[in-house]
C-alpha cells in the first residue's frame, strides 16, 4: 500500500496535478502534492530543470537547451552540478532524467564544442562528458531514463546509464551510438555500458554499422526496458520509480555497485588516457575541415543553430562529405 502510494503522489507530480489511489484527479499539484516546504525548484534559467519532491525524495530533471539538448561544455556543468547535489542529498533517492524539448531527448555532443578549439578546452570538454557518465551510472540513486524523443549518440549514453529505461512509442524517434557513421570511434566506455545492456552479438552490430534503431527495435534488443505512449510517459516512470523504491536503499545499491564497479574502475584508471586520445583524434586535419565544411553548410540557410553530432548523422550529404574527407 505504501509504494502503491508513493507510485500515486509521483504520477501527481509529473503529469501535473494531484491524483488519489482511485485515479481521479484532484486540485492543482501545488496546492495538495506538494504542501509548502515539500516541492523545490532547484534550477531557474539554466539548461537544467531541476524539481525535487521532498516528501517523495525523488527528483526530476528535465533538460532545456534549445533546440536539441546539445551537450554543450555548460550544459555538461550544470548537469554534473545538480547530479552531485541530488547525490550529496541524503533525502533523494531516485531521479527521474527527461527532456522539456518536444521531440527530442538529447541529440548528443554539441559539435560547436569540438571545431578550432584548443586542445586545453577539448580536454576540459570531454573530462565533464566522463564526469557526466561517472556520475550517473555510479549513482546511488535509482535513475530512470524518460526518453520522450529521439536520443542519438551523446543522449543514447545518458540513457544506457540509467537504471531503467522508458521510451516514447512513436515511430519517428530513433536511439543508438551512430559514432562510427562520422567516422569516430566510439569509446571504450560507451561500448562497455552498451555491451552490458544488450549483450556482444547487438554490440557489435550497433556500433561497427552505428545503427540506430526505432523504438520497437530498440525494445527488441533490450536498449530499452519498456515502450508507452507518449502522453504516458512520465506517469510510467512514476510507476516504475515507486517499484524500484519499494526496495531496501542498502540492497539495492550494493547491488548496483557489484555489477556496475568494474566498467565504472575501467574508466577511472585510464581517464587521462582517455582524455589525450579524444584531443588527438578530434584536432586531427581530417576531422576538423569535416566539422567546419558541416558548420559553414549551417550558416549559409538561415539562422546559426547549435547542433550535435547525432543531428548531423541524420544528414546523408554530411555523411557522404565526411567519409570523401577521412579518406584524404
């Protein structure tokens, strides 16, 4: 009956009003789910919104970065920032990871962050893109991933770091690490988290022809746990959060930690590494008048966008000119 309850009060809180174990909705969420000194915003402007139910002890996050979530080096920061503090928060136990953009989850690596830049800020650029993952998937808290859009390279790895993921059934999104069809490999660590979730055979296949799958395929392969309605979404991750809550934190989390350790310790010992490999393969010549061809092809339509590498491999001339490139 208590978790039957808690799963209740987060429905409330995510679909947007106070509903009672019956279903009905009630008055507005403010007034009855979330009573003075419960319900906190802890981000305002910023490309990070986080709301945290303090008499739930769950938080959600959503991301709003126009106009598609790129992982930007302030984006990074701010979400590395309100990832520690919900981890630091002993009243948090779970976390909830969504968009505010329709359409889109993440849409990856902002590439602005990877053309003529110095080698010192690429360092700094892919440390909190580690330091993003390290948090995440080393988390204590129950994390589930509300995938309400497409969530290409970047955003695929924030899902797979989860601990449960949820996405929209809507046959126009698309999921997977589709590095390689810009001709970059894709990290150790993001082939180990794929690797655990889907098993070698879909590994291989999903990062050698950088696939990326509608969500019926990605439920099919295990990328992602379960498929709902759009408009349902954040009510199924209520759900599922109150179900992942009903078990002892101790439990749960020294689970989470003997499953999860050895991919978490691979990364730690090799970070530097790991670091001067992205900086050297990035400032190669190749890559960089790919990334500037792409860029000056975006300033000559309309008006300058942020975009990211996922966006970019959904363009099958880009594809075309980077591969002539790499080739060079």
């Amino acid at each position: 009956m208590a978790a039957a309850m808690v799963a209740w009060r987060l429905v409330g809180r995510l679909v947007g009003r106070a509903v009672g174990p019956g279903g009905a909705f009630a008055c507005p969420l403010t007034r009855l789910a979330f009573p003075a000194g419960q319900r906190r915003r802890m981000s305002g402007a910023s490309p990070v919104l986080v709301e945290l139910d303090e008499r739930a002890g769950v938080a959600v996050v959503r991301l709003q970065q126009p106009p598609v979530n790129g992982l930007s080096l302030a984006l990074l920061t701010e979400l590395c920032l309100a990832l520690q503090k919900l981890e630091d928060r002993r009243a948090c136990r779970g976390l909830v990871l969504t968009s505010a953009i329709p359409g889109i989850f993440s849409a990856g690596l902002d590439i602005t962050e990877m053309f003529g830049r110095s080698e010192e800020r690429l360092g700094e650029f892919w440390r909190a893109v580690q330091q993003l993952w390290i948090l995440l998937y080393g988390s204590r808290l129950v994390t589930v991933a509300a995938v309400n859009g497409s969530s290409p390279a970047g955003g695929c790895l924030m899902a797979l770091s989860c601990d449960y993921r949820i996405m929209a059934d809507n046959p126009k999104y698309q999921i997977g690490l589709n590095e390689t069809r810009l001709g970059i490999v894709a990290p150790f660590w993001f082939k180990d988290a794929l690797l655990n979730t889907v098993g070698h055979r879909a590994a291989e296949r999903s990062l050698q022809l950088g696939l990326l799958y509608s969500p019926q395929e990605a439920f099919k392969i295990g990328l992602v746990d379960e498929l709902v309605p759009e408009e349902k979404i954040q009510a199924r991750a209520a759900e599922v959060m109150a179900q992942w809550l009903a078990i002892p934190d101790h439990a749960r989390q020294l689970s989470k930690s003997a499953l999860r350790k050895q991919t978490l310790d691979h990364l730690l010992m090799h970070r530097e590494a790991d670091i001067q490999d992205f900086v050297r393969f990035i400032s190669r010549d190749a890559i960089q008048k790919s990334l500037q061809k792409y860029m000056e092809m975006l300033k000559q339509k309309k008006a300058y966008q942020v975009v990211s590498i996922g966006r970019i491999l959904w363009n099958p001339r880009v594809r075309i000119m980077i591969r002539v490139l790499v080739r060079s």
